[in-house]
C-alpha cells in the first residue's frame, strides 16, 4: 500500500516518514489545522494591545496618578484581559498589561503604574 499525502491524498515519493506531497499541501494542512486556535490567540492579543494602548494614553496624561473607574470603561478597557498580576505593596495588588498596570482603589478608581523597563 502506498502512502499518501494528508492534505491532498495523492501518493507519497521519496523518505518513508514523509507525509506530505509537497509544501502547498503541508502549508495548507497546518493552516486548516491551526485555524480556530489561531483566532483565538489573535482575539486576545488584540484586546491586550488594546487594553496596553489605554493604559498608555492615560500614563501620558497622569503619569503615577489616580483614574476614576469610569474612565478606563468609557475608553473601552477590558478588565478580563492582562498579562500578569503583581503585589508590590501590602494591600495592593497591580494588574498588567505588559509594562503597564493599574490597581483598582476602594473609592471607584485605579493608580496607574509603570514598570522600569529592565
């Protein structure tokens, strides 16, 4: 029995282990393959690009500064999505996205914080 190629069923030449006829069908299988997981990551990478973008726009405008809650909602912040959380004082727990993070207050609002980069 000749074996045949995963994409396009056509029959197999050359090394014993090959799986593919050539690399349009190998290309094509992975892709098929990769195609809802791949969504997936470029959904959430985008929504943090857009959260680190935010959290950009209002370093630049109130550098170690207090941000009412409402801001970062209107602006389209999404609090479900970081990159990391960190404890760097007792009580306060900042989240991140990326080099940029905020730490939500007890009275409806957020101090932004930046990480050194290094």
């Amino acid at each position: 029995m000749t074996p045949t190629c995963l994409e396009c069923s056509g029959p197999l030449l050359g090394r014993a282990d090959k799986k593919f006829c050539d690399d349009q069908c190998r290309t094509a299988y992975h892709n098929r393959q990769n195609r809802n997981s791949s969504r997936l990551v470029r959904n959430i990478n985008r929504q943090l690009i857009r959260n680190r973008r935010i959290l950009d726009e209002l370093w630049n405008k109130h550098p170690q500064q207090k941000v009412p809650l409402s801001v970062l909602y209107e602006t389209g912040y999404d609090f479900r999505y970081s990159t990391h959380t960190r404890r760097l004082e007792p009580g306060h727990e900042y989240v991140f996205c990326y080099d940029l993070g905020l730490a939500p207050l007890e009275n409806e609002e957020a101090f932004l914080l930046k990480k050194d980069p290094g």
